[in-house]
C-alpha cells in the first residue's frame, strides 16, 4: 500500500493563490518529528496562539487532551520508524490531529521550518581565508564560471585529469 498525500483542510478559506498546503508524508516525519515535538507543546501553544485553531472551535480540555495523543502519536511513528514498520496509518492519524489542532498560519510556519532546515542541512559553510577568496574568483573569471560551487567542481575535474595524466605517464 502506498501512502497517499493528504491535503490541508483550510480553518479559513482557501487561499485563492500560491501553492496549497500539504500534510505530512511517513518519508518528511524523520525531518520534521523535532520541529512538531517542539509546537506540539504546552509552552509553544501559550506563546503562539495565533499558531493554533481558536478557542471557540476547540475546548482547553479537548485540546490538552489532543496536544498529548499527538505527542504520543510522534514517539509512535518514531519508534515504527526505527524499527521499520509501516507507519502509514499512523501518519495519516497524526495529521488529522494536526489538522484538528494547529491553525493555517501554524501549518505555514510548520512548513517554512520544515524548508529552512532542509535547506541548511544542503548546504555547508567554510571559513578560508581572504587571499583564497580573491584567487578562486580570479579564477571563475578567467574561466567563465558563475558559481564558487563550478569553480571548486572545475578544479577538481582538472585535478582529476592532471592525476590521469600522470598515472599514465608513469606506466
């Protein structure tokens, strides 16, 4: 069985542009179990209430009540995961709480977290030092290229051939 996407279910109406708001896949869980462990607390709630569905459409009790069935839905899927299990069902139960419990805005910050940090896990920063700097973009100049990532890769790729050249000439 393949796990279908859900979509979000809007406390608002729906926004008339940009992209709609999906809910969570079994394969974003790992990314995001911290992030959702962290709004899905006592603590986040008191200082992001506008992250959360109003008070008129849920009671504090109802909603004590979900933020600690989500929480334990969390460590659940965790556990499903490490253990491989087929957490399918477990996702799609989570994220009807979800859905219950956080407002559309929350869902965005969600998301925007979610992103953030997969975009910082990609990337990777280096300090060198000043000198290097100037060299490597004399060098992007001089061969055309627009990024320190092409340069580094062209280097290397020149290395590379250096290094094939050289074993060949010693055979």
């Amino acid at each position: 069985m393949t796990f279908e996407r859900q979509r979000w279910q809007y406390h608002y109406a729906k926004p008339t542009s940009g992209r709609a708001l999906w809910l969570l896949t079994p394969e974003e869980f790992g990314a995001a179990n911290e992030l959702l462990l962290k709004v899905v607390s006592a603590s986040f709630y008191a200082s992001n209430l506008n992250y959360f569905v109003s008070t008129d459409a849920l009671s504090a009790s109802a909603r004590g009540k979900l933020i600690t069935r989500l929480r334990r839905q969390i460590r659940s899927i965790q556990n499903g995961l490490d253990n491989d299990h087929d957490v399918d069902h477990l996702v799609y139960a989570m994220n009807q709480d979800i859905n219950a419990l956080i407002s559309d805005d929350g869902w965005r910050y969600v998301r925007k977290e979610l992103n953030q940090r997969a975009k910082r896990s990609r990337k990777s920063h280096i300090e060198i030092n000043n000198d290097w700097v100037v060299k490597i973009k004399g060098y992007m100049k001089s061969n055309g290229l627009g990024t320190y990532d092409e340069a580094l890769e062209n280097m290397f790729e020149r290395l590379d051939e250096l290094a094939e050249i050289k074993s060949q000439m010693s055979k």
